[in-house]
C-alpha cells in the first residue's frame, strides 16, 4: 500500500507533515510525540486509514473507533483546560480586586473599582453599570453612580483607548476615579435621579430583590409583569441583572448592569460570577461608608473639644475679666464719686459767683482740673474694658454710622462736617463693636482739635483681601509724623496737644484685637487714620 | 412742678443733685438706700426717679426691678460711675442711663427728656 502520511517513519521533514508548523521542529525527530500530536487529525493519516478500510485490514475498523475516542477526549481535555484557565484568570481577579476592596476606605475609590470591575473588558465585561445605595435615613435606594457609554460611538472610541492603553484593573480604576468619576456622574445623573425606589414599596423589583438577597436577571424586561414599564424605559434594555449588595444580612445597595451596546446575552454564568464579587463590594461599602461616618463623628468630636477648650479659655478670661471689672468697679466708685462732688459743687459755685469776684478764676481752675481727671478716668476704666475684646461679625456701615451718629453733635457744635457714603456691598467684619466704636468716636473726637479752615472729615470703605479698609481723613490738623507718633505712645504727655490718651488707647485696643491702625501725618493736607478690620476669624491674632 | 426722687447713697451726691435740680426747677426728695426709697415712694407720687446703681451693699439693679414691677408709671434714670452697667441687660429695664460727672448737663438732659416723653405718653393716653 502506498502511504500518504509519514507514520511509520522516524525522522521527516517539514515539508512532509501539513499539520506540523514553524515553531513546532520538535516534531519532526519524535515520531511518538507526533503521532499523538498531530496524525489524528491529519488528512494524510485519514487517507491512509480510509485506505486500509478499503483493503479490508481487520485493524482498520479498530484504528478507527479508537481514534473517535482519542479526539473526543481530547477535546474534552482541551476544554478542560480551556475552563481551568478562564477559572485561574477569574480567581487572579478576585484576588487583585478583593485586595483593593479590602485595603481602601475611601467610598469612591471603592465604587470606582466596583464598577470598573463589572464594565471592564479584563473584568466581567459588561456594558453598563449602576449603583445604587440604601439611603436607611431617607429609607430609599438611589442611584449614586452610572459607569459605561451611552452609545456606539462613545463605546467605540472608550474601548478602543482600553485596548491602547493596556492598563490593569487597578489602574483603570485609579484613571476612572481621578479623571472621570464626575464627569460620569454627571453624564448619568438624568437616570441617577429616577433610579430612586422607596424601600417601602415592596412590590417594586429592585426592593423585592434587595429584600430576597439574591440576585435576578431580567429578561424580556419591557413585557415582563415585575418590572415598571417606566424602569425598562429608563435602562432602555430589554435585559438587565440586578445584583443585591448585602453585607451582614444587612441592604447596602444594589448594582444594575446591562450590555446596553453589544447586546450579549447575559448567562447565568455572569450572573454567579457577578455574586461571587457582590459580597467584598458590599462589604468594602459598607465599611467605606462606616468610615466616612467616623471621620464625620472624628471631626464633631474633635471641633467639640476645640469649643470646650475655647469654654475653658473663656471661663478663665471671665474669671479674670470679673476680677478686671471688680477692680475698676471700686476705682470708679471710688475716684468719680469725689471728683463728681468736687467739680459739681465747683459748677454750683461759678454759677453763682460772679465774673468779678477774685475767686471765680479759682473755682474755673478746679472745674477745668476735675473734667481733666474725669477724662484720665474715662480712658482707664475704657483701656481695662479692652483687655478683653468680645468680638462678633458686624457691619461696617453701622459701625461707622453709630459713631458719627455719636459724635454728631459735638462735631457739628465745632463746625465740622462729615461725609460717608455706605457701601451695601462690604462683608461683616470680625470685631468687638464696642471698642471699634470707641476707637472711632476718640479719632473723631481727636480731629475736632484741628485748627485749619477746611473743618471736614471724610470716611471711607473699601473691601480688601479678608478685610475691609476704613480710611478716616481730616483735613483740618496739621501737625508732624513725629507728633503724630507721640500721640499713639500711651501715657506719653500730649496734654498740649489736646488729645490725652485717647488715640494711644485705641492703637493698643486695635493692636490687641490684631488690627492695624496707621495714623499718617502730612504737614499741609492733614491726617489719614487707616484701619484694616478682618473679615476671617482665623485672621484675629 | 416735676416732683423727682433721688436715691444715692452719698450724702454730699444728694445735695449736689438736690442743689442743682431745684436750681433747674424741680421738687427734690433724695433717699440714701433702697429701703428709705421705698418708704418715700409710699408717702407720695414722683414723676421720675433717679438711681445710683452702687448702694453701699445694696444693688440699684433690684430697687429699679422692684420699681418696674410696682411703680411702673414711674420713669427711672440710672446713675452709674461705671459705664459698663449699659451692657447690663437688667439695666435696659430704665428709660434712662447717665454715667456720673460733675458736668450735671447730661443728667439735666436726660430727666427733661424722659419727663417729656412721659407728657407726651400720658397726652396720647387722654385722647
């Protein structure tokens, strides 16, 4: 018999083989190896064997059910095979996946691996998907987030930049959630914002399967009985699975996928493989969730001890602001009372005394000494008052309004005008009202000593960075910086120059508050007061 | 003639107030604690009261209070020779606040303000 096929020799060719490709030379020197390899398959070998057949060679029938048997099984090792590695590849991904879910506590990046993992080519594949989370407060599941395009054209050219880009999961997951978790939320928020189901509607799909803890897949869904027409409408898919989140017993979420683009049928398959991956999901949510909880009860209690270190502050500046306000108290009643009794009889007497008489010089001089030392007094007990500011945010306009609205009648006494235009438009300013107010009042009151023609001061307001500048200008004094300064030193002797302790106080109050006061001299144009009130209060010093 | 009374615990404080109020036209009684106040008050009607807010151990807040509460008809000013008693919620309960001086202006101001808008009270009250 002529044989085709090179069976029964040892060593061939390549030539001499069809079966046997580049790579596989191997073959060629192991006669065993290729026949198990490659003849049961080969055209040569069935020609050789259909040959034997036709000569009636008793081993032909033999050869030939035992070759049958031998490429059955073959295949079914092949397939085997074919199972066990699809099984590694799925067990390496829930590996990779369940040590991401495990080691991360941020939600987000947990969702973003949860979704990426359902819709990504080397996870499970599907087109689309939605998550959807208990809302035990509100007692409602809502879509939370959507991941997957909206149709071909944006799947063509996502899938394709996939491909390109060969990245793993996780760093696919890292890319969606710094680069497209808003934007995807975004893109997804119409359906997000319908996906919502009272949890108390139990007849509802989605709140049935959450409640049975197991997983449905939906088909048919635009005619089935269970699901709203208005939910088919919404997924615009005719077969959908939906996937309960549970995490000990308890309802977490659910997760909707689809393959809304290719439209492959979902199988039973994915769905087991989709439940095996739901309980570390559920679970990395749940936990993810519990942890940003903790960071906000972390942050309550924190800021709750911040304000109960402040009450303790307050309770020992209290302490020491009653103490302030006993000593002065008993100065006060101590001092003015006689100074009351000394200048108001000194008054009395001048009333009464007439211009002529040789005591009326004697009894102005005490008049004039008593108001002096009533001024002194004024200006210590309102310096102890500013040893503990109580500072609020408050109106500029109405500060600045309240003082010359004070000041009003003395000013104008002195033949002075005033001019302020508000500013509605100004932030509140972070200050103790009472002491800026004092503070604006003793600078007006300091300009009324000016002895120059132009008698009008000019307020003005203007928002800074985290302030407001109130600017006070005072045409009438003319006087030097070097004056001026001496004016803004405490207790320094500044009688003649008619302003006693006044300014030197509210620099030292403003200072004290951490707001600059600036006092700038020019000899021919008169005195600019700057105030810089904070509108922050982590600006206060 | 406005009939006032004056409650300070300092004796030469009442005379200078006496002194000066009837110089400004108005009848003076004066009383040197809350318990003399009182007793005044209950042997005739005052237009107005003027109060110290320091009573030797007693406290010009309580007698204003008791007045508010009793005399309410009556206005009362408060004298004080600390201006801090302004910030004192139960010191708003006054129709008036002056921290003392020897300068009685403002004090003359403010019981002829009082004293008018009283008029003017019980004239809306006629009609």
């Amino acid at each position: 018999m002529d044989r085709e096929c090179c069976w029964d020799r040892e060593v061939i060719e390549l030539a001499d083989c069809p079966e046997i490709g580049t790579g596989e030379e191997d073959l060629l020197v192991s006669k065993r190896q290729r026949t198990l390899e490659k003849c049961g398959d080969c055209p040569l070998f069935l020609n050789d064997l259909a040959r034997l057949r036709d000569e009636n060679n008793p081993l032909a029938p033999i050869m030939t059910d035992f070759l049958a048997d031998f490429r059955r099984q073959k295949t079914q090792i092949q397939s085997l095979v074919s199972f066990l590695d699809n099984k590694t590849l799925e067990i390496r991904f829930l590996h990779e996946l369940g040590q991401v879910l495990q080691s991360s506590v941020d939600l987000d990046e947990v969702l973003s691996v949860a979704l990426t993992a359902i819709t990504s080519g080397k996870g499970f594949g599907m087109n689309r998907a939605f998550l959807l989370l208990c809302d035990r407060e509100d007692g409602i599941l809502k879509g939370y987030l959507g991941l997957g395009p909206r149709n071909q054209e944006e799947a063509s050219q996502v899938w394709n930049e996939i491909i390109q880009s060969d990245m793993d999961l996780q760093t696919l997951a890292k890319n969606f959630r710094l680069n497209k978790l808003s934007s995807e939320r975004a893109k997804f928020h119409d359906i997000l914002e319908l996906l919502t189901v009272p949890l108390s509607n139990k007849d509802h799909i989605l709140v049935k399967t959450l409640d049975g803890k197991r997983p449905v897949l939906v088909e048919g869904a635009f005619q089935h009985p269970d699901v709203p027409p208005e939910l088919a409408r919404l997924l615009g898919v005719d077969s959908f699975l939906a996937m309960p989140l549970i995490s000990r017993n308890r309802r977490v979420g659910m997760i909707i996928a689809d393959n809304c683009i290719t439209r492959r049928t979902i199988t039973d398959e994915d769905m087991h493989s989709l439940e095996t991956f739901s309980f570390p999901v559920a679970f990395a949510i749940e936990r993810a969730s519990l942890y940003d909880k903790l960071h906000v009860e972390l942050e309550r209690v924190t800021e709750a001890g911040k304000k109960l270190k402040e009450q303790q502050e307050l309770i020992v500046r209290m302490e020491n602001m009653a103490l302030v306000g006993r000593i002065t108290s008993s100065i006060a009643h101590s001092v003015r009372n006689p100074l009351m009794i000394i200048g108001g009889f000194a008054r009395s007497m001048l009333k009464k005394s007439p211009a002529s008489d040789s005591k009326h010089t004697f009894i102005e001089s005490i008049v004039a000494e008593t108001r002096q030392l009533e001024g002194v007094l004024d200006e210590i007990l309102n310096y102890s008052d500013s040893l503990y500011p109580t500072r609020d945010f408050w109106d500029v306009n109405q500060l600045v309004e309240t003082a010359l609205h004070d000041t009003a009648d003395v000013l104008t006494s002195h033949g002075y005008a005033t001019f302020y235009s508000p500013d509605n438009n100004l932030p509140h300013v972070y200050i103790d009202f009472k002491q800026l107010s004092n503070c604006l009042r003793t600078v007006l009151h300091n300009d009324i000593t000016g002895i120059g023609t132009d008698r009008s001061i000019s307020i003005s307001s203007q928002c800074g960075n985290d302030c407001v500048i109130l600017r006070i200008e005072d045409s009438s004094r003319h006087i030097s910086q070097a004056e001026l300064d001496h004016l803004l030193v405490p207790f320094s002797e500044t009688h003649e120059l008619g302003a006693g302790l006044g300014l030197a106080l509210c620099k030292t109050m403003l200072e004290k508050q951490g707001i600059p006061f600036v006092a700038q001299a020019e000899q021919f144009n008169g005195i600019r007061y700057t105030i810089t009130l904070p509108t922050r209060k982590e600006e206060q010093s | 003639m406005s009939r006032l009374l004056v409650v300070d615990d300092e004796a030469n404080i009442r005379l200078l107030y006496s002194e000066e109020l009837q110089d400004e036209g108005y009848d003076v009684v004066t009383a040197a604690s809350s318990a003399e106040a009182i007793e005044t008050l209950q042997s005739g009607a005052f237009d107005l009261a003027v109060l110290d807010i320091k009573l030797k151990n007693e406290s010009g807040i309580e007698l204003l209070q008791k007045l508010v509460k009793e005399r309410h008809d009556m206005p009362v000013i408060l004298c004080s020779a600390f201006s801090c008693y302004k910030d004192d919620f139960s010191a708003w309960l006054a129709d008036g606040y002056v921290v003392k001086s020897g300068d009685l202006t403002e004090l003359k101001q403010e019981i002829a303000r009082v004293l008018a808008k009283k008029a003017q009270k019980l004239k809306a009250e006629a009609k």
